[in-house]
C-alpha cells in the first residue's frame, strides 16, 4: 500500500549514510516505477546527488543538467547549479564555474544560508584564481548589498580590500576596511 512512499524514503535512508550506490540504485528503479509520483523531482534530484557523491561527476553534470532543465522552477535549482559548478571548477573550468556559482547564487532564497555563503566565498576564490580583481570587488560589493541574515560581512569585505590591494588601490583597500 505504501510502496511508493517506502522506496523513495529507503533510498533517503540510503542517501543520508553516504550509501551512495545503494541509493542511486532505489532511486533510478523509483523514477521508473513511479513516473507520476509527487516525489519524482526530489528522486531525480537525489539521483543526481549519488552520482556526485560517487565522484561520478561527467554523470552527475548530464543529470544535474537534464533536471535543471526539466524542473526550471525547482526549490533545488540552486544546489544543483552549485553542484555544477563544483564539477566545473575541479576540472579547472573557472569561469564556466563562476558563472554556474552565479545562477546558483541568482536562486536567492531558495538556496539555504550556508549553501549560500559557500557558492559566494567559493565564487570569490575561481574569481582569485582567474586575478579578476574588479569582478572580486564587483562580487563581493553585490553580496554586502544583499546583507542576507547569516551572510559573513566581515569576511567579504576582507576580499573587497584584498582585491583593491592588488590592483594597487591601498587606500580604496584601507577605506573599506575602515568603514
């Protein structure tokens, strides 16, 4: 009677152990088995997640993206899109990461606090990597702006003035550590 419902919170179970390939398993047969559940998005979602999790991360790409594009207004949008830009970044990809850190980013609300921080601070040193400067301060001068409740400011204006110190701003650099 509750099939449908056990299969997908076995395959959390799994999932919350680190049991990666347990979990994709449930959740590949459950996106089959299930093609009209309520859950169908969060399975898809959660699949994705195991193949990340198994380092698998070509495969993972394919499927975050195909979610992406087939649940567009998803809840999840942003931790998939900072997934994908992990999976760009440690390839060397910096850019194709800020930009995937970006959209993450552009989710807003819906990517929790701490995901949050991590997709900006993560953004910040691609951009260091990359010696974009002007797009550090331009980053981390949006991210003060945006103040959400839990946002480090004190660490992003540190990056604000690190970045004017290289570009031989001393002063611009004192000036917002003095603020």
């Amino acid at each position: 009677e509750r099939l449908e419902e056990s299969t997908y919170w076995l395959g959390m179970a799994h999932l919350f152990s680190a049991s990666y390939i347990e979990a994709f398993a449930i959740f590949d047969r459950y996106l089959g088995a299930f093609p009209n559940s309520p859950y169908l998005e969060d399975a898809a979602f959660r699949r994705a997640v195991c193949q990340y999790g198994q380092s698998l991360f070509a495969e993972a790409e394919k499927s975050l993206l195909a979610f992406a594009e087939r649940y567009p207004q998803s809840k999840l949008l942003g931790e998939a899109h900072m997934m994908l830009a992990d999976i760009a970044g440690s390839v060397g990809q910096a850019r194709l990461a800020i930009a995937r850190f970006d959209q993450a980013i552009a989710c807003g609300d819906d990517l929790n606090i701490e995901l949050y921080n991590y997709c900006c601070f993560r953004r910040g040193e691609m951009s260091k990597e990359l010696e974009d400067f002007p797009d550090i301060v331009r980053h981390f001068g949006a991210y003060v702006e945006r103040d959400r409740e839990g946002s480090n400011l004190p660490l992003a204006v540190f990056w604000i003035a690190t970045a004017k110190w290289q570009q031989d701003d001393q002063t611009g650099a004192m000036d917002e550590l003095l603020k």
